[in-house]
C-alpha cells in the first residue's frame, strides 16, 4: 500500500529531496511533519525556532528535525535550501533536534539526492545514495552550540523577546519583571528548564546572530555591535572559546 505524508510518497525510497530558492525576509510559521525533516541551505543562512531550540543555522550545518516537532523558519537574506523528507519509520528514533556537522561528502549526498527528488530505491544507484547518506547523517558530529527554549510560557515570553532583541542590554532584574517572577524565582527556574543562567544563553543567542550577520558579508565589528558587545575583542574572545576559532576563520 502507498504511504502518503502531506503529498509526499515514500514507497519507492526512504528519502525524498525538495530543492527551493527563498528570499530575503520569508518566513515558514510555525508547523510539524509526520515524517523526519533535515534542512541544509546550500548557501544563506536560516534561523530556527522549534519545540526546544533557537538557533541560526550556517551553510556548513544542517538541522535534523524529528517528526511532530513544531519548528518555525526565517530566513536571512537569499537562502538556497535542499531539504530531505525521511520516512519516520526507517531511521532511528531521535526524538529531538539536532545539529549536524555537513563534510563535504555529506553535502554531496544531499545535493545529488535533491537533484534526483524521487529516487528509486529498486534502482542500484539510488539504492546505494540512500544508503550511503543515511550512514553519513547517523555517524556525523553533532553541534551542541543551542539555547533551549523553556517550557514555561514565562520564561518562554522573555526567551522570545531576546531571540527577537538579541542586542538587548536589560538586566536579570528587568527579565524577571517581565515574567512576573522575583529574580531568585526566575533564575532557579530558568536553569531548571534551560540548563544554563539566563546570562550563558543570552551570549548563545548573541554568538548565533552574530554568525548570521557575518555569513551575510557584515565585518567581525559590526557584528560584534549589532549584537550588544561594547568590545570586539571581547566578542572575539567568546566565540573562539565557543567554535574552537576566530569569526574571521569560521566564515572563509
């Protein structure tokens, strides 16, 4: 019998590829799938709000989104996406997003695949990308560098805000008073919920705009102000003990 999912078909192959071009600004509300999503921009960059994440997403990573995760896409400037649609039951179970390290077999993998839309699984070659790319997706690195988004819709409200407002200088205080917490209350539970001060998560929404702005041509100065830092060196010095480089490296 056929298996259908929103139009898309997965009898004939496990996974199916979709290539789109977006524009500046656009905006995907928020939605989920009944089926595993991965999105990879070949070049642009994405920001991505799901159940349990923000994050902006570079050409060099791709987003493993499980099936009936609620995610929301933007994107900054031109953005060229190969997506992969994968059959939920055929891939093991991740019952959260990820982010995944794209080499340049991978991206490859993608891109072939996405060329092809429907493969065919009873062909050998298709056969053998399927195979070869879901090997490659299951044993590359996983990034950790996310804010978890809370559950709470308090502290929700003043996540969004930031993730909106990253240059935003108010204090814990001020946050607290948005949600309707004392500030002792508001940073127990924002640890609780997010595993990290409001401060630690705060920079994590900073460094992750930052990447957008420098993936969009902006120089490591005016990222760095856009986002809130009074000192480019100071910027500097938090993202390489973040990424392992200086901005300067990680966007050649």
């Amino acid at each position: 019998m056929m298996k259908t999912t929103l139009g898309l078909s997965f009898r004939n192959s496990r996974v199916v590829g979709l290539a789109d071009e977006y524009e500046d600004g656009f905006r995907d509300p928020s939605h989920s799938h009944d089926y595993i999503q991965l999105l990879f921009a070949c070049t642009g960059v994405m920001s991505v709000v799901a159940d349990d994440i923000a994050i902006v997403l570079p050409p060099q990573r791709a987003l493993w989104i499980p099936a009936g995760v609620k995610h929301q896409v933007s994107c900054r400037g031109p953005v060229s996406l190969r997506t992969l649609y994968i059959d939920a039951e055929c891939a093991p179970r991740e019952p959260q997003c990820h982010v995944v390290e794209v080499s340049r077999f991978l991206g490859s993998l993608i891109l072939e695949i996405t060329d092809i839309e429907q493969p065919l699984e009873d062909n050998y070659r298709d056969k053998k990308l399927i195979e070869l790319l879901l090997h490659e997706l299951m044993t590359a690195p996983k990034i950790p560098h996310m804010a978890p988004m809370p559950v709470d819709p308090k502290l929700l409200r003043v996540c969004n805000q930031i993730v909106k407002a990253p240059s935003d200088s108010r204090t814990i205080d001020d946050f607290a008073q948005i949600a309707g917490m004392s500030r002792r209350s508001f940073t127990r539970h924002f640890k609780d919920e997010t595993g990290m001060s409001l401060n630690i998560w705060r920079q994590q929404i900073r460094l992750q705009e930052a990447l957008s702005l420098l993936f969009a041509g902006h120089s490591v100065n005016s990222a760095a102000n856009i986002v809130g830092y009074e000192s480019v060196s100071a910027f500097c010095s938090v993202f390489s003990r973040t990424f392992g480089v200086s901005p300067g490296k990680y966007v050649e």
